[in-house]
C-alpha cells in the first residue's frame, strides 16, 4: 500500500488508505471542539512544524464514515486559495482511541482519522473576544475583503460553503483570514438549479430565503451571512441574535423590513411565507439603526442585507464596493498587530471557568457570611480575609485574567479613553472607529462575538417546531429589534421567553443586564 509523502495530500478516493499514523504528530492543546470533532493543536514530530488535527468523530460506528467528513474533504481537495484553508494530509491512529490518561476514549470505533491542517492562529469570534479588542477600520476592511475574495474563489469553483461565522472565519498572527469548516458545504451548478435542504448555516447568519424554507439557492446564502459578520464587526455585536426561527425571521423583518412582492418578487411563492409572514407593517430600518455607520460601509451593508437574493449583491461586485476603495484603506495583513492564540473553544473554556470560580466564590460568602464580618482583625489573614472582598479579590484572585467574562462581551463602553471596551462611545461621529494614522484605540470598532448560536446542523427545527402553526410567527412575541447594545437605539421591548441556543448560560447575564434576550 503506498503511503503518501509528508505534506502530500493523501485523500484519493478512500481518505483512510495510504496515510500515516497520527503517531507522526505530537498533540499539543485542544482548540476546537466542534459538531463533528475535536481540533488540537499539534507538532510533527519530524519536522516541527505546527499543524491542527481534526478529529474526525467516529460516535455512531453503524452509519460509517461521515457525509460531512467525506464532503469537506472532497471539498478541499479541489479548493487552493491563500483566503481558503489548506488540508494537508489525513493521518490515522490504528488501535482504539486513547485519552489523555491512557485510558480508552469510550469511541467504539478502533482507530480514528484525522484532517491535518495548516494551523491558524485565531478564529474570529476568538480573536473578538480577546479582552479590550477593537478591531480598526482598516483591519476590518483587511479581513472583510479577505472573506470576500475567499469566498468569491469558492463560489467561482461551484462550492457554497454554507456555514459562514466567525469561528469557521481563521485568521493566522501574518493577518491572513482563511475560510474554514467546509463540514456543510457543498457544491452547485449555475445551469442545474437543484433542491438543496434549507437546514444549514448557524441560524443568526442564515437567510431569509432559506427560513422560507427555500430548496433551489445559490451563493447569494453565503453573501448573507457575511453582511451578518460585516455589521457585528461595525457594531459590535451579533445583529439577528434570534432564538429559533421564527424569531429569527421576526429579527431579520424588524431590521430589514417585511418582504413584498415588490422588494422580493416570488416571495409569497416560498414554502412557509404563509406561516411566517408578517402580520404587521415593517419598514426597512437599516440605514436609521445604522446610521452612524461610514456611509459606504452602509452602502455595502445594505446590498448583502437585501431580503431578494437574486438582487443581494454577489462577492466579487462587493469586493468592487467604494467601500475598500476609499480612505482609509484596508491595511496590509502583515500589518496587523500580533495576538497571542485565541480560539472560540478557549476563550469559551476561560469564561466558563471564570463563572464557576464566581459561583464558588459567592457559594462560599453565604456559607459563612457572619463568621468573616465577626473575624477580628488579626484572624483576617489568608483566604478569610481575601473572601470578604467579593468574588474579584476572592480566593481565585490569583486565576489569569479571563479572555471575555460576560463583562467584555456586553459591557458598557467604558468611557472615551480607548478603556478595554469594545464599543465605541455613540456619539462617534466617525462611525465608531478610527482612522489608523490618528492612532490609538479609541476608536476601534467593536466586535463581540456574544453568546452562542444555535448550530445550521443536526435539527435545526428541534427548538420551535418549525414550520409553525397556522397562527403565524412563533416565539419572542415581543417585536422591537431589540438588541440594544450601549450606543445602539432601541427599536422596541426586549424580547421577552428565554435564552437559548449554545450559549443560553451565558446569555442569561448578559440578557438581564442590558434587557434584551437572545
Ligand atoms: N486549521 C486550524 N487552525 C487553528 N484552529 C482551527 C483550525 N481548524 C479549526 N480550528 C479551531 O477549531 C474550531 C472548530 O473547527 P471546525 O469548525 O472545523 O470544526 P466543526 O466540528 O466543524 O465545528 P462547528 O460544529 O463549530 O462548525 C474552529 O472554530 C477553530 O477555532
């Protein structure tokens, strides 16, 4: 059996035969855990180079090698673009799966395959989420028209990549963006316009055409989850936070206004119109939210957020926007600062533990509340006395700082000064960011990656039921665009019901301290 060479890409038609044993690599660090597997950082032994492996998840045995693997593999054997992730090889692990004790990883599967990747140093939603990052117009647009020429190279190559969002976004410390997880991508025909299923991309950056429950799309998805990534680079926050897909649909109508046959000819035609229609008036409030937006930044916000996808702007007239041609410049990549590495899962780990150490904390002040006031002074040595100084001078005083409490996420702009908000003061006429020769950080423009969306996969449908009953929109019930951040006017109450998605525990705080809900 011929072994590929190292470096070689090894994935003919079966992406197990040939290859070598993961064994050639040394896993350093998890950073990534997604849908379909574990991503670590990892050495190779003979060379040193740094690679990511991903695992892929081998669960359910019976249904064998899986689609999303195959396809994603398929994928990038034919995608080569500096903007376009780079799969190296695929290794295997011949016996059954250890963990990092040793002990059997309880995967039934007897070996396990992983894709070897060139290794990214961020994802953007990681990179955001870095404490007191504010990213400046010229690195937005930097990363912004990277995103646009990679994605302009796949859908020339026939591939929708069906999953665009800031963690599947990578970015490496030379400032090159690369589109990653090609795990729901697919390819299309322009002359064949096949039936597709409507049940992908992460549900805040999905279309409205595919929450109409569309089967016959093109690229024009993909473009719509890029203005999704565009405004919560400008704004700071996700925009369409929506908790199933009726409200998510509600969210999209209340910024972009309620489809017509006028603004969206053959929209009542698309399966679920009927139960999803408004049942209100909506205008389109996009410039007037916006409003302190760059006015070219808006222009082009305004085509990738059109409700028609045949009228929604494609990559490559966006990549010719005013927008990247006019002052200030997207910056040179090699420009950018270097960060140290920051992946979604981490910084996700980071305030998970952050919070339990706040827990424990307060868990421990209400055991023993009277006892530390009581404590006479020579007895407040130690922990006792670091207690009594709530959770941030608490016994986990010690702990790094964390990456993004629920404090960095949402927090409120903290004062003019550049501080390590990341929003910028509202009234910035500038748009809330920089020029790069005025230097500093004060005018940043902010980016929170926020709580976690529900997922394009699996079943997307799980939370509402969707399509719903005859009564029309389902959920929420409120109807004010209702994601107010700090410099960012409120359409209307807060939606009311619960957080949800995959960040729900974490949403909760944020929810309650800025009232709004996911
Ligand atoms: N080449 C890479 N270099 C560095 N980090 C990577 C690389 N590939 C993936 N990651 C990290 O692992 C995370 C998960 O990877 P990926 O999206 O490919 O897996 P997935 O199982 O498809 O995840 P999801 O279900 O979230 O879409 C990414 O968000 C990123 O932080």
């Amino acid at each position: 059996m011929a072994m590929a060479a190292p470096g070689q890409l090894n994935v003919i038609e079966s992406p197990s035969r040939g290859s070598r044993s993961v064994d050639c690599f040394e896993k350093l660090e998890q950073i990534g855990e997604g849908t379909y597997g574990q991503v670590y950082m990892a050495r190779e032994i003979e060379t040193g180079e740094i690679v990511a492996l991903k695992k892929i998840r081998m669960d359910n045995e019976r249904e064998g090698f899986p689609i999303t693997a195959i396809r994603e593999i398929k994928i990038l054997k034919k995608l080569h673009h500096e903007n376009v992730i780079k799969l190296k090889e695929i290794v295997t692990s011949p016996g059954p799966e250890k963990d990092d004790q040793g002990r059997p990883d309880g995967n039934k599967y007897k070996g396990g395959i992983y894709m070897v990747f060139e290794y990214m140093d961020h994802d953007l939603t990681g990179l955001a989420d870095r404490p007191g990052m504010r990213f400046t117009v010229p690195q937005i647009k930097c990363y912004m028209r990277q995103l646009l020429t990679g994605l302009h190279y796949c859908h020339v190559n026939q591939v929708l990549h069906r999953d665009i969002k800031g963690s599947n976004l990578l970015i490496d410390n030379e400032g090159n963006l690369k589109l990653a997880d090609f795990g729901l991508a697919r390819s299309f025909s322009n002359e064949h316009n096949a039936n597709l299923t409507n049940r992908v991309i992460t549900l805040w950056y999905r279309p409205p055409e595919l929450l109409l429950g569309t089967t016959r799309y093109g690229p024009a998805v993909d473009m719509w989850s890029v203005g999704c990534i565009f405004a919560e680079l400008l704004h700071g926050k996700p925009i369409f936070p929506g908790k199933d897909e009726p409200e998510q649909l509600n969210k999209i109508f209340e910024l972009c206004g309620a489809p017509d046959e006028v603004n969206w000819p053959g929209v009542q035609k698309t399966p679920w119109y009927n139960q999803f229609k408004p049942t209100r008036p909506m205008k389109r409030r996009l410039r007037d939210v916006f409003r302190h937006f760059d006015r070219h930044a808006l222009e082009l916000l305004e085509k990738m957020l059109t409700l028609d996808p045949a009228q929604r702007i494609p990559a490559k007239d966006a990549l010719d926007a005013e927008y990247f041609w006019t002052d200030p410049l997207p910056c040179d990549p090699k420009s950018l600062p270097k960060y140290e590495s920051s992946h979604e899962f981490q910084t996700k780990k980071k305030r998970q533990q952050q919070r339990q150490n706040e827990e424990n904390a307060k868990r421990l002040k209400m055991q023993h509340p009277q006892q530390h006031t009581r404590l006479p002074p020579i007895q407040q040595g130690g922990q006792h006395a670091q207690m009594r100084q709530g959770p941030s001078h608490s016994i986990h005083g010690s702990q790094p700082a964390v990456a993004a409490g629920p404090s960095h996420h949402y927090g409120k702009p903290r004062g003019p000064s550049g501080g390590p908000g990341r929003y910028p003061p509202g009234g910035n006429p500038s748009g809330g960011y920089n020029h790069p020769n005025r230097g500093g950080q004060t005018g940043g423009a902010g980016y929170g990656s926020g709580p976690y969306p529900p997922q394009g996969r699996g079943a997307p449908y799980g939370s509402s039921g969707m399509p719903a009953g005859p009564g029309g929109p389902r959920g929420g019930g409120g109807s004010g665009y209702g994601v107010g951040a700090p410099n960012y006017p409120q359409g209307g109450p807060p939606y009311g019901g619960s957080a949800a998605g995959r960040g729900s525990n974490m949403g909760g705080n944020r929810n309650q301290q800025y009232g709004w809900q996911q």
